[in-house]
C-alpha cells in the first residue's frame, strides 16, 4: 500500500515537470483557433413497410463535415439536438418509402442537410451519408 501511495507522488510530481518544462507550448494551444473537421453522428432509425405488411427498420449512418471551427464546437454541443433531428427526417422519408421500393437517397440527404442547417442556425456543415440499410 504504502508503494501505491509513493508511485502517485512521483506520478504526479512527473507530470508536474512536464508541465513546468512547456509553459510556452501549453498558452500556445490554448489560443489557437478551434479547427474544422468531421462529426460522426449516432445511428438514425425509422420502421418501414415492407411487402405483405410486414415491417422493417431503415438505418442511416451520416457524418457532418464542417470546415468553420466555431461552427464545429457549436454543432459538438448542439449534437443531442442534430441527433433528435436526423431521427425525425429518416422517420418522415421512411414514411414515404412505398413498400417494395429502395430509399431515396437524394430525398434523404436534402432532409438531412435542411435539419443539420435549421438545427446550426447557418450553413456551412455538410451531410454526408454512410451506410443506408433496410432490415
């Protein structure tokens, strides 16, 4: 026990070092302009109607790609909100899905996009699909 307790202190005496020893580099990540890139979103799902009135489940993988870093850091903290919205599109094109027809994926991405850009408040984050399936 007593060895736990002596290996913590020089852990942490250590990285107090490291700190002390980069001060410059630390102030300079910090002021450094938030950057760009992707954001995968989580699994979107809607039931769809399948031939002989059966039903299955229609999954949608999406990715934004957003270039603007504030517009990054908002979409990050706006994610639960882009998650409810994407659910909400699928559902609705699903709905519209005739029973032995494939999803239209054009009609997807628009509903997408239109939700990505009223949930953001702007343009400038991009959808791009993944994996659209029907089970």
């Amino acid at each position: 026990m007593l060895w736990v307790m002596h290996r913590r202190a020089i852990l942490l005496a250590a990285g107090g070092l490291m700190a002390a020893a980069f001060p410059a580099q630390a102030r300079s990540e910090k002021k450094s302009a938030p950057a760009g890139g992707n954001l995968q979103m989580a699994l979107a799902t809607a039931t769809v109607l399948r031939p002989q009135g059966r039903r299955a489940i229609m999954s949608v993988e999406s990715t934004l790609m957003i270039a603007d870093g504030s517009l990054m850091e908002r979409a990050q903290l706006s994610k639960p909100r882009l998650n409810a919205a994407f659910n909400e599109a699928v559902r609705v094109e699903a709905s519209r899905m005739l029973p032995d027809a494939v999803p239209d994926l054009n009609a997807l991405t628009r509903a997408l996009q239109r939700a990505t850009d009223r949930v953001l408040g702007r343009s400038g984050a991009r959808v791009l699909l993944g994996t659209v399936m029907v089970i």
